[in-house]
C-alpha cells in the first residue's frame, strides 16, 4: 500500500454575479449557548451578473452568530427577482473573521480591504422558473465585503 496520495484535482470556477445586499438595523436576541445572535433583515439589494442579474426583494434575513471564537457565521435566506421576472430562492451560509485591529475597524464602520478579512460564502439557489432552472443544479461560493449598507459578494460558479 502506498502512502502517496494522488494529486488533488484544481477546482475552476467562472463569474456568476456581483450580490449586493441593503440591510436594515439588527435585532440582538442575546448570547446563547452558541454565542450572540442576532437576525438582521435584508430591505433589499442587486444582482448584477451577465446570466443571472436583477433585485433582492425585501422579507429576507440574515441569523447571524458570533460564536465564542469570534467568528461570524451567517445562516441568510432571500429572494432574487430577476431582470425578466423570475423568483429565485438564494439560501447561503458563511463566514467572517480576521485579525482584531481589522474587525474593530469593521465594526466601527470604517472600509476594510477583502483582502484584510476572511469573509467566505456557499450561496446555493431554487427556481421553478425553466429560464434558470440550470441554477437549481450548480454550486457558488462568494468573496464578500462590508459596505456601509452591507454586504457585497463576488459569486463564482464552480464549474
């Protein structure tokens, strides 16, 4: 038996889209077990890409958690209206850390370069719409960073 692993295969990804949320004041529910949680509703927001692009419709939200690491997890959940009228459920889960001195900057509202912040999501999407069905079978992952209305992802398919 050899103790050589094959080689790992290089993972390609293509643009998808530039996600750009608008969101409202969170709503602190306190520290739980798992840390502090707080619900921050989404008001609203675009999607501009060249096969995917439109508006956030406002009703969703983001379950966000800072655990006791520090790491803010995100559990979001919302709706894309596309340019054409197509509905399409966008659910991600992710995450954001970094150095203390940049986090603090962050949280003072001040810009922080993405390169400076660990700030990672998995956007998995649902349509019943034919026009993108093809979002129903592929997987995303997004760089994001903080803008003062909120967040912006650079979405990649993986192809």
């Amino acid at each position: 038996m050899s103790n050589t692993a094959p080689p790992l295969y290089p993972l390609h990804t293509a643009p998808l889209a530039l996600l750009t949320a608008v969101l409202d004041q969170p709503h602190t529910l306190g520290t739980t077990p798992a840390g502090e949680r707080k619900v921050v509703p989404v008001l609203g927001g675009s999607v501009e890409g060249e096969r995917l692009s439109g508006r956030i419709l406002s009703g969703g939200s983001d379950w966000a958690l800072t655990n006791p690491a520090g790491v803010l997890e995100l559990d979001v959940r919302l709706v894309i209206e596309t340019h054409d009228g197509a509905l399409i459920n966008c659910q991600y889960r992710g995450i954001r850390h970094g150095p203390r001195e940049i986090m603090a900057k962050l949280a003072a509202g001040e810009p922080v370069d993405y390169r400076d912040i660990y700030f990672r999501i998995a956007p998995r999407f649902e349509t019943a719409d034919p026009r993108y069905d093809w979002l129903n079978r592929l997987l995303a992952v997004g760089i994001g960073e903080r803008l003062p209305e909120g967040p912006r992802y650079h979405i990649h398919e993986i192809c």
